[in-house]
C-alpha cells in the first residue's frame, strides 16, 4: 500500500541498515527526507558523505543535525562516570532513550514529520515492540526505554529482514553503503577496547589495588578498578602460588570501590540466582499487569542468552543461576519474543 502523505525522517547513519531502510520507504510510497547526526566534534567525514551519497542516489533531502554537546553529555559522559563508580554501563542503551528517540524524535516531529525510521534490526506490530527476524541482529534489547506515545510515530523498515538479505538489497539498488563494513559497537570510541580510552579520561582515577578472593585473602593485583566488568576473566594478575595451582579460572563477581579492591571467584562463587533493579520502564502501562500470567524472560546483556525469570517488586529471581550479572547494565524483559520493559541492574 502506497503511503502517499505520510513524511518520514530518516536517521541516516551512513551504514547500510539506515540505507535500505530509506530505500525500502521511499520504494513504498513515503515521504522521506534523510538527517545525519553529528555526535563527536572530531569524527571521519566518511559515514556523512555515505548518508548523503545514499540520500542523492534516492533523490530525498538530506540534513546534518549537530548533536555533539547533547552526546557527549548524556552518552559520553555517564559512560564515564559509571565506569569511574564502577559499574558496567550502557551507552547505546542512553543513546537510543535520549539522542535518537529523545532529541531526534521530538526534533522531527516539531517538524512536522509523522515518523522517525531508523535501520535498527526489531519490529513494531499493533504499537508493540518485538525483536528482528535476524536474532543475531536484533537490536530490541536497546529500547526498552521505548512508551506507546513514541512507538506510533517510530518505523524499523529492516527489522523484519535478515541482515544478508538487507545487504542483498543494497546491492541490488546499487546503494553507495552497499559495500561498508559493520559500525564498531561503541560509535565514540576510537579502538575497538574501550581500556585506553578509560585510561586517557580518567588518568589519575585509575589506581591500581589487590585481588581478593571471597574470604578477603589478597592473592594477586589490578591495574584500576574502572578498567574491569563483572565477568571478566583477564587482565588482573595473580600470585604465583597462585598461578601455579590446579584451580579453575578465576573471574571478576566484586569491587569494593571504598578500598580499591577487586573480588574475584571460579565456580558456583560466580553465579547469581538473582538481582535487583531500578528505573523500571514498561512499554505499556499494562505489561506490570500481567507479568505473573507470562512465561517471562530477561535478558542481562545483548545477545545475551533469555534467562526464565520472576520478577518481584524490584527483585529480578532466576530459574538458574547465571554469571556476569553486573550492576549498570540493562536487565529487559520479554514474552516469548516481545519486549515488555527493562530497568538497569543495582
């Protein structure tokens, strides 16, 4: 059905997911009209010229929206500052609540624009919000933040594709991001680990401390407390009495960021059964309503594997015991594969 009429705000990213979706929508009828965000004072011109390459080629306006000391407010900083606290924090999780479907979409809007679309890989059906076709693409995890005021006025032309078909179609209509490469996960950061840019933020806030183990016995050194995650295997060293047992791995499940230590532990020491969360936000008013009539599942990381799950007040209890739960990361909720809402882990 042609959508003669409607006008559509395209977030163009300069990727091919956010390229096929303006195509797919200017091929159905709509009305588009590409914006281009500037996040970061210093990025490469290239993503801008390819979302205004693939703007000229689908003959649609194309604009560049100056967004950096919003960015760097809500996104930069706070992925700073959690690390600093010693969380694990989540920053395309604020990027998408404040930036994109915060500033952007109010922005579009007052424009006049009836929708925003993005190339992100989830699906919207009767003003509710389910995963990508591509499960190893899909982006739900990220809007939870999403309400029902701003899913009627949002599109995901991509999300009920697989990505290798997406990249079929920009070959097809010979689309100049055909050809790109996958975006780094985190857009702000300029190598793929985000420690060396922990390590020139923060400089002097990254001490180095001992490792604990859970009786409180030192037996080995960190290098900063910010430069590690729950979970984590590597990067702290152990004494060589140590090193030179036969016990398993040890993995990060603690910080005692008072006294500058690290906990670690291996086996059932790294394991949770259950959590607590905070800033609980459901799609729809209704969704809190019904979660003991669900089979409900939470998932604590993206990709992350679906965990069967009951949720009590604020109080997250797992089916089994799971590792790597870390506090500032997002905790989201679903039915089967519909996202209900997510708070972030404390």
């Amino acid at each position: 059905m042609k959508m003669l009429g409607k006008k559509v705000a395209v977030a163009m990213s300069g990727g091919v997911d956010s390229g096929v979706a303006a195509a797919l929508l200017v091929k159905q009828g709509y009305q588009c009209e590409a914006f281009h965000l500037k996040l970061l004072k210093d990025c490469p011109k290239e993503a801008e010229k390819f979302a205004q390459a693939t703007a000229e080629k689908l003959k649609i306006p194309f604009h560049l929206i100056d967004l950096t000391k919003l960015f760097k407010k809500k996104v930069v900083d706070y992925f700073l500052e959690a690390y600093r606290q010693g969380l694990t924090p989540n920053p395309c999780v604020v990027c998408n609540r404040f930036i994109k479907f915060g500033e952007l979409l109010s922005y579009v809007r007052r424009l006049g624009f009836d929708y925003l679309a993005t190339g992100h890989y989830t699906r919207i059906k009767d003003n509710r919000l389910f995963m990508g076709k591509d499960k190893i693409k899909d982006q739900s995890y990220f809007l939870y933040h999403l309400n029902q005021k701003q899913l009627v006025h949002i599109l995901f032309p991509v999300g009920g594709y697989l990505k290798k078909e997406v990249i079929a179609m920009a070959r097809k209509w010979k689309l100049p991001v055909a050809y790109r490469s996958e975006s780094q996960e985190i857009c702000f950061l300029p190598e793929d680990d985000y420690r060396p840019f922990l390590k020139r933020q923060l400089g002097n806030k990254i001490i180095p401390g001992d490792v604990l183990d859970t009786k409180g016995k030192i037996i080995g050194r960190h290098q900063g407390l910010p430069l590690y995650t729950i979970g984590q295997r590597h990067g702290f060293s152990l004494s060589s009495k140590i090193q030179s047992s036969l016990l398993p791995p040890y993995y990060v499940i603690g910080k005692d960021i008072k006294k500058n230590q690290l906990i670690v532990g291996f086996g059932q020491e790294t394991e949770k059964k259950g959590f607590q969360v905070k800033d609980l936000n459901w799609l729809s008013p209704d969704y809190q309503k019904q979660l003991l009539s669900l089979d409900l599942k939470v998932r604590i990381r993206h990709q992350g594997e679906l965990l069967r799950c009951q949720l009590k007040g604020d109080k997250v209890i797992l089916k089994e015991a799971e590792r790597g739960i870390a506090p500032g990361q997002s905790a989201v909720f679903y039915a089967k594969d519909e996202v209900l809402g997510g708070g972030i882990i404390i």
